[in-house]
C-alpha cells in the first residue's frame, strides 16, 4: 500500500508518496528517493515495496501534484523541498537514493545535512548541477518520457525557471568529504556519465559500488523495472549493519 502525502515547504505544496511506517516494524533508516527531471512520483508507486522497507518519493516543485510558484527554482530552493518531504518522514538519518537530475537536489541536502545520512545510491548521474544550453533544455520538454509528453508531466513554466535558475558546480568534494556508502549505476548509454567522469568515480570513491547496466538507456528502469531498487536494497542493508 503506497499513500499519497502532502507538507508544505514555506508557502509551497509539496506531493510524495509513502509506503507508510508499517512498512518496516524494525524502524530502520528509510528510503529517500529523489526522481529525475522529467518524472512524477506515480511512475514508482509499485516500485517502492521493492526497497524493503519504508520508502518515499518526492515530487519537487513544479512536478506532478505539487504546486508550480512562480519562483524558487533554484538549486537553495529544489534542496529545501528535499528536505521538507524528509522532515516530514523522520527527524533521523535517511539512505538518499538518486536518478537522473534528481541527484544534483537530493545531494546539496546530503551535503548540508552530513550527520543524517546513512547511505547514498546514484542512478546515472554524477555529483554536480548541470546547466544546460537553452536549445537542449526546450527538446527536451518538447519530447517524450515513457511514452507521455513531458508538458503532461510537468509545468512547463516551472521547468524552464529551473533549467534558467541552474548553475554548473562540482558536488564531487563535498560528497566525497559524506563518507558514506555509496552506490552509483551507469547506463550503458555512457552519455551523462561519461568513461572518463566513470573513472573519475572510481578514483575518487575506491570503496564505492560501481554498477554498470549495459543493456539499459539512460533509464535505467528499462528493460528491467525492479533492477536499480533492488541493488539498493543490498546497499542499503549492508550500510545499516556498518553502523
């Protein structure tokens, strides 16, 4: 049973949905888990069961069912919605699991809140925010995910304001400085992380779960949907039994 939750982040209406506390009697850390650009909350309503325990996904500002201000698109204002669906699950520590654009918000909350996080899980992306050229950024809302137009899925004004309010920085230091146990897969599409920003991975995180999906797009939910949540509920367990 998957429920549809609300909190408000200031004057923002902020979507997640929750597997709900009766998820996992033991009461262990639970999943975090922030979407990519193009995704709303009700694309992993069947997939959270799969991490184990209780889940949440967030549906930022502008997606889906929560609100689209005129402002606020920033990288300072995407981290507090994180953190207000956080601070509305637990005041305890969390494992942050990442796809896609997702990572660059769910990490500047990890960086600003070290001593609450538990474990990290990245889904082909890596540690920084990107800003893309303008000419990228409307193809990419003119297009198609998963078969839907993204103008159904998310408020196009509010997702121009976020590509506009974008700057490109490196979250590699601070998230290296985390030193928590870290799980990141790469798409055999090898187009948003690179070889050499995957050997950058390797050098920099030497204890870390490199995974490679070969056979998968940049969606890494393709052609296998349960594959990524289920290697980060190994991680996971196996970051609960380091603590």
């Amino acid at each position: 049973m998957v429920d549809s939750r609300f909190v408000h982040n200031g004057g923002v209406r902020l979507h997640y949905l929750d597997t709900g506390p009766g998820t996992d009697p033991a009461g262990r850390p639970p999943v975090v888990f922030v979407p990519g650009m193009t995704d709303v909350a009700e694309d992993y309503s069947e997939l959270l069961p799969l991490f184990g325990r209780r889940a949440v996904v967030v549906e930022l500002r502008g997606h889906g069912r929560s609100d689209a201000p005129a402002t606020g698109y920033d990288l300072a204002s995407l981290r507090s919605d994180v953190g207000a669906v956080i601070d509305a699950v637990t005041d305890g520590p969390v494992h942050v699991v990442t796809f896609s654009r997702g990572t660059s918000y769910a990490l500047a909350w990890a960086i600003a809140h070290p001593g609450r996080v538990r474990s990290v899980s990245i889904g082909d992306y890596t540690p920084e925010e990107r800003a893309l050229p303008q000419p990228l950024a409307q193809r990419l809302l003119d297009g198609r995910w998963r078969g839907t137009p993204v103008a159904d899925r998310l408020d196009r004004r509010a997702a121009e304001a976020t590509f506009a309010a974008a700057r490109s920085r490196s979250l590699w230091d601070e998230l290296a400085r985390l030193s928590v146990p870290l799980l990141v897969v790469r798409s055999g599409e090898r187009v948003l992380i690179t070889d050499e920003e995957w050997e950058r991975y390797h050098r920099t995180f030497p204890d870390a779960w490199l995974v490679e999906f070969p056979d998968s797009p940049h969606d890494i939910f393709r052609p296998d949907r349960s594959r990524y949540p289920l290697l980060v509920r190994e991680h996971i367990d196996v970051a609960d039994k380091l603590t």
